[in-house]
C-alpha cells in the first residue's frame, strides 16, 4: 500500500485538508477531509495585511492538522500546501509564512491565479471524464467563484482561449457593502458593472455568445443543483438555466438565519451565498446557454493530479497542448504574422531536438521554447522598431494559461533578446536571475535567432530543412529557388549568440 497524498488549500475563508489514498497511475479516493474557517480574506480586503489574530488561528488550524496527518503515516514535509489570493495579495506574507514554517514545519507555497488555473483545469478535465456524453470540441467556460478572485478558463473549440484569475469574489464584494443596509439589487449592479467592464477583453478571446457549455465549480452552484437540478453523473449535475434563475431569486427572500437552518451552512458562508450565486449567474447570462454543468470538484484535487501525473501521460501531453493553445490565441488578440511564427516554432523545436543530446535541458524548457517561438514577435502590435521590447511587455503583462509567473517572465526574457546586438548578460536584470535561469533563456535565446534568421522575409522560403552535427558546425541544408539572401544575412547577424552558447558554427548550406 503507497503511502497516501496530502494537500492542504489555505484560503480566503477557511484553511482545508484533503487526504487521498492513490489506487492507480490517475486513481484516487479520499479517505479524508477537515475544513475549518479562517478570515484572512476580510484581514486582507479591507487593511491590506494578515492579521496576528488570524495567524494565531492559522497556525493553530494547521497544528491540528497535524495529527490526523500522522495518523496516515504523512509528515509536514510530505504534505503539498498552497495558498491563494488573500495570500497573494498581502502585504506581510513573509513574515507569515515563516512563522507557519517555523511553528508547524509546513512549508507553504503561495500560488498566482495562472496556477491556480492550471490546477483546476486538471481537475475539471479530470471530472468531465465521467460524463456520459463528451463534448470536448465546443466552445466552453469553466468558471469557478472564490472569496477573494474568480477562476475563469475560456475554451474555444477545446483549446484554450485565455485563462483570468479575475479580482471578484464573495469576501472582497462583502467588504465594500454594509451588508445588513445595502439591497441585494445593489450588490447585483456593483457584479454587472463589474462583469460588463470585463465582457470586452473576454469577447477579444471568444465570442461569449458562441458558448454551448458552461462547467461551474463551487458550493454555491452545487446547491442550486441538488435543489432543482440532477446528478448525470458521480459529482456531476446538471441544472437549466431557468432553475438556476428561479434558485438565486429564492435565496434573494431568505434571511442569513434562514439559509443557516436549510442548507447546514455555517453564519459566513450563508451571508455570502447570495453574491456567489449571483456571480455565476451573471456570467452565465453572457452566454446563451441553456443548461449548466456543476463539477464537485475543486484545486485540491488538481493539486493531487499534479503530483501523480507522469512527464509522459496522455493527461500533461493534452495539458501542454493546451498551453501553446493559449499563446496562439495571445498572438492572434495582438494581430500577430501567425505564419511566420509557426515557421518559427517549428525551426526551433527541430533544432532543440537535434541538440537535445547535449543541450541539458529538459521538455518543460521545449515548452518555453514553443511559446517564445510562437510569441517573439508580438511587440510588432506596438510598433515595429525595437519590438523585442514591446514583446517583453506584452508577454509579461498578459497571462498564459498553465505558465508559471517565473516561466512567463523567462518567456519575456527571450522575446527581448531574440533581436539585437547586445547579449543577455549585458543587461543588469539579466544577471539578477538564478544561474539555472540565466542557462535556459541563453540556450533557448540562441536557438530562437536561428529560426527567426531563416525567416527574415516572413515568406517561409526555405521548407525541408534538415540539420546535422559535423564536427564543431551545425550544417542546415534546404533546396530552394527562391532568394534567401535576406535569410544568410540574417544569420550572419544573429548567429553569434548560438556559437557563443554552444561553440557551434552555423552554416546554411
């Protein structure tokens, strides 16, 4: 029997544990689970920091937990905990943090939206499994409503379109109403304000009106679902859109008391049902939908997917696809020679893998390389003189659905020096980086000028090629009849960076 796994979620409303024993390569089941409340989202909402009175709860919740962990033969050490907006978005997390360290030996991880994304996508794909009819080829959202930040995915014929943590949730619009005077028409006006300001850059990444399912994740769609709706499946309901409408407009008449005593929700929870629901409801009235998908599931249950999922699955090779997807649709938002940067990333993934013998980096660095590929030139939206910089910015400022923060700063990185006469190591910031940081953006870097060079027409003249070692020279051969004589100047300019970094001479033969 393997040793069972182990997350903990500290959030903007409570702190929960999850223990699940693995059956197999992508089974599980839980065998165990706590959840108990802390208000770090109001400590953070409302004064910007984690308050000593919910640091004292929060250590002592996790000390707590420590007990049933050990029961299951698992240690502080073993255990994944991750933390999530209200984390994020405070000003004393250090601090905190060590202190959760030093007093009950859990090392905590605070998670950006994009990961947080990525999580919930791997358990939403996960789930939908299930159902008994697969329609992994329509427009989709996936829309999960938290304390302090709402999950949203966009799904464009199964691929992704673009992924938001977006800053809406149930804590932060409690904080800026008195809730026992404001009307629930009040807090309904500040969501849609707040929902149509947003409705413009969502439409730029898909045509809201073009959505044929929805999967929402989230106590409050659920019980909507198990009051009007039905189970199609194991944690999987489906609810019309009408009783979904019909459910939000009764709770609208209950009293706090009243949702306390019918749905066995604890006094916080049932004061903030009303503005979860009424957010779902909201965006799911930007679409046409007719019915909705409620998946009993949660970043949990990504966490532990994460853990077990091999380099090699089918699972991270759809994930993966799903990453490039989101970049693609990026460029194609900024208007972006889509060709040429195909043309790009195919170049430059044949020769990572011809060097890959000796390149010393992993498929997660070819990822990075597939997404620079494809972005470099997205700068040229800005302007096209000295794009490269543009580029960084784009990149850097724009969420890429399943990238880390560090890896799309990596990915802004070699945008920038993609073009150009000076090195990466010219540049301070460059050298601010971690070493094993510098290497990836130097090779990837190098390789990326390759390609771009056998491109400088943006007319794709030179197909077919192939690339071979011969001694201290990487030989491209290609038969073509069209002038490349843009192509061979190009690589004369910018193949100094790829013979500096791997002391091969490139000739284009």
């Amino acid at each position: 029997m393997t040793t069972p796994e182990a997350v903990i979620e500290i959030g903007s409303t409570g702190i929960r544990l999850l223990v699940a024993q693995v059956k197999g390569d992508d089974d599980w089941e839980v065998i165990d689970y706590s959840e108990l409340p802390v208000a770090l989202g109001r400590d953070v909402f409302t004064l910007g920091a984690i308050s000593r009175a919910n640091l004292i709860l929060c250590l002592h919740i996790l000390s707590r937990f420590k007990e049933p962990l050990a029961g299951w033969g698992i240690t502080p050490e073993q255990t994944r905990v991750i933390a999530t907006s209200a984390f994020r978005e405070a000003r004393n997390p250090d601090p905190v943090l060590d202190r959760i360290f030093v007093k009950t030996g859990f090392k905590v991880k605070v998670i950006d939206g994009i990961e947080e994304n990525r999580l919930m996508y791997l358990a939403v794909t996960k789930k939908i499994k299930s159902l008994p009819q697969k329609k992994s080829a329509e427009d989709s959202i996936i829309l999960e409503v938290g304390g302090g930040s709402t999950e949203m995915m966009l799904i464009k014929q199964g691929k992704m379109a673009g992924a938001h943590s977006l800053k809406i949730g149930t804590i932060r619009i409690e904080q800026n109403f008195n809730l026992p005077t404001i009307t629930a028409n009040d807090i309904r006006r500040f969501i849609q304000q707040f929902i149509l300001n947003t409705k413009g850059s969502l439409n730029d990444e898909l045509d809201l009106s073009t959505v044929k399912q929805f999967y929402s994740v989230g106590t409050e769609p659920r019980l909507a679902a198990a009051t009007y709706g039905k189970e199609i499946a194991p944690g999987i309901w489906e609810i019309s859109r009408k009783e979904y409408e019909k459910f939000v407009k009764e709770i609208q008449t209950f009293s706090t008391e009243e949702i306390v005593a019918k749905f066995k929700l604890d006094y916080s929870d049932a004061q903030q049902l009303f503005i979860g629901l009424s957010i779902y409801e909201m965006f799911i009235q930007l679409t046409n939908v007719e019915k909705i998908l409620v998946l009993e599931t949660n970043i949990r249950d990504g966490a532990i997917i994460s853990r077990l999922s091999a380099p090699s699955s089918e699972l991270l090779t759809e994930f993966n696809s799903q990453i490039t997807a989101s970049a693609v649709n990026l460029l194609k938002k900024y208007h972006g020679d889509v060709e040429h940067a195909f043309y790009v990333r195919d170049v430059s993934l044949l020769l990572f893998d011809t060097l890959r013998d000796e390149i010393g980096l992993d498929d997660r660095a070819r990822l990075l390389l597939d997404v620079a590929s494809i972005l470099h030139d997205i700068g040229m939206f800005i302007r096209l003189g000295d794009h490269q910089l543009h580029s960084q910015y784009i990149i850097s400022n724009s969420e890429i659905f399943g990238l880390r923060k560090f890896e799309n700063n990596m990915i802004a990185q070699i945008a920038k020096y993609h073009r150009g006469s000076h090195f990466p190591q010219d540049d301070d910031q460059f050298l601010m980086l971690p070493r094993s940081d510098r290497m990836i953006i130097l090779k990837l870097t190098a390789i990326l000028r390759i390609a771009d060079a056998l491109d400088r027409a943006h007319q794709q003249k030179l197909r077919h090629l192939v690339i071979s070692k011969q001694n201290d020279s990487l030989l491209i051969s290609n038969k073509t009849d069209h002038n490349i004589v843009l192509e061979r100047q190009a690589l004369i300019e910018k193949a100094n960076m790829f013979e500096y970094v791997f002391g091969y001479k490139v000739i284009l033969s």
